[in-house]
C-alpha cells in the first residue's frame, strides 16, 4: 500500500507545479493507494486556497473514489503522531506527517508518496528502517 501526502494532491490539482506530472502519473498508474483521514482535510484547505473551490470539489471526487483506500487513525495512531512530534521538536513534525508515519507504522506500511523528503527521511519509523519515499 502507498501513502499518499499532501504535496502529492496539490501538485496534482496544480498544473503549475514544479513536480506535476510525475505526481499525476505516480497517482495513475498506481493501484494500491492509500490517505490518511488526516490528509484529507489539509488537502482540500490548500486546493480550495490556491486555485478555488471547484479545485477542492475535484479532489474530494478523487480521493473518495475507489481507488482510494480511506485510513482512519485510531488512539494509537493518534498517541504515536504525538510521541513523534515530541521526539523530532527541532524537526517540527506536524502533526499531519506525524500521523501519516504512526499509521504507517501501525498497518507495516513501507511506501510513502511524499515532496516532502525532508521530514520523512529524517524520522526512524518503528516498523523498519527507513521509510521508502516516492516520487
């Protein structure tokens, strides 16, 4: 299963976006994808943001689809992501990409699609060594 994160739906929505295509390909021609309940709303805030509320109105179509397996976090997730953001403060994890490693972490979840390196790669996950990061 792929993680999908935030960046990966904004550069979708934005033709304007630096990483664009290889996002909008990666989210075709994969089928084993996946978002954290979590993603979801900070997704849709900086579409509708950005290029307006038929944008957000696509990307909700999108990810409600089917070919999106919706991840609810539960107490654990929800208390790993702050044991996160205690451990990486100089980081400064927030909250959204702490959850999305405490669920990957929870469901054994390798695979993250992610623009922001930076985080996942620095965080030593639970489950594995490091985290596989795409695109």
């Amino acid at each position: 299963m792929l993680l999908i994160d935030t960046g990966i739906f904004v550069a979708v929505a934005d033709r304007d976006e630096p990483h664009h295509n290889d996002c909008a390909a990666l989210l075709r021609t994969r089928s084993d994808l996946a978002v954290t309940a979590t993603v979801i709303p900070e997704a849709a805030w900086l579409i509708e943001a950005r290029l307006g509320p038929a944008a957000e109105a696509r990307f909700l179509t999108l990810v409600t689809s089917s070919r999106f397996t919706i991840v609810d976090p539960i107490n654990v997730d929800y208390q790993r992501a702050i044991a996160l953001i205690r451990t990486y403060t100089d980081l400064g994890l927030g909250f959204v990409d702490a959850s999305i490693i405490a669920i990957a972490e929870h469901h054994g979840i390798r695979e993250i699609a992610t623009l922001n390196h930076r985080d996942f790669a620095v965080v030593r996950p639970a489950h594995c060594e490091a985290l596989d990061l795409v695109p």
